[in-house]
C-alpha cells in the first residue's frame, strides 16, 4: 500500500522564496525547496512535536 506525501511551505516564507518544506504525518518529512530530489530527512512526530515546542519557546 503505497500513500502519497503531502509537502507544505511554512506560511512565513514569501512567495517564491527557498525554504523548508514539510510534510506532517506519523513521521515527518523535511527537505530543501531547492533540491527536492535529493535527500529529505525523516522524524518521528514525537520529535517534530518536540523540536516545535522548543523553537516557539526560545
């Protein structure tokens, strides 16, 4: 069973902007708007959860 990815940019970056995109599920996925093709990183949604709450608190 094969289920599709769903990638989004942040709403802070500006249209046509490079940035991060993201896609939030079980496990969450990160890669570069530049190079798409190439590698993304893969994390849990623990993690994620985790490295949001530390990004808004600092």
């Amino acid at each position: 069973m094969t289920s599709e990815i769903t990638w989004h940019k942040s709403s802070y970056s500006p249209n046509g902007s490079n940035c991060v995109e993201v896609a939030e599920g079980p496990t969450t996925h990160l890669r570069d708007t530049q190079h798409r093709a190439q590698a993304e990183l893969s994390i849990s949604s623990f993690e994620w959860t985790a490295l949001l709450y530390t990004l808004r608190a600092n």
